[in-house]
C-alpha cells in the first residue's frame, strides 16, 4: 500500500514574501538584477507606506 505524505499548509503571505516574488519575477523578465530591484521596491514601500496590500 502506498503510504502518503501529508500536505504542506502554505506560509502567510507577507509583504516581504510579495515583494520578493516581484523582485525576482521582474528580474527574470528584464535580465536585471534582483537584488537592484528589490532595493527599488523598497524605496518605493517607504515612499508609500500609508497604502496597504488586501490580503
């Protein structure tokens, strides 16, 4: 008999989570580099702080 592994939950999404999904998805699209955009998004997070994600 075959024996099952039980399924993971998936994590709670974050902003941090997001941001790197973003970060690393534009990054494979544009051939620049991660890390450049995730410093981007940063900025941008901090210049943007009084707007909230729905999650």
């Amino acid at each position: 008999m075959k024996q099952h592994k039980p399924q993971r939950q998936p994590g709670k999404l974050s902003s941090e989570r997001i941001a790197r999904a973003v970060a690393t998805s534009t990054a494979i699209e544009t051939g620049q580099a991660s890390a450049q955009l995730a410093a981007t998004l940063a900025e941008k997070r901090e210049k943007y702080a009084y707007l909230h994600l729905a999650l």
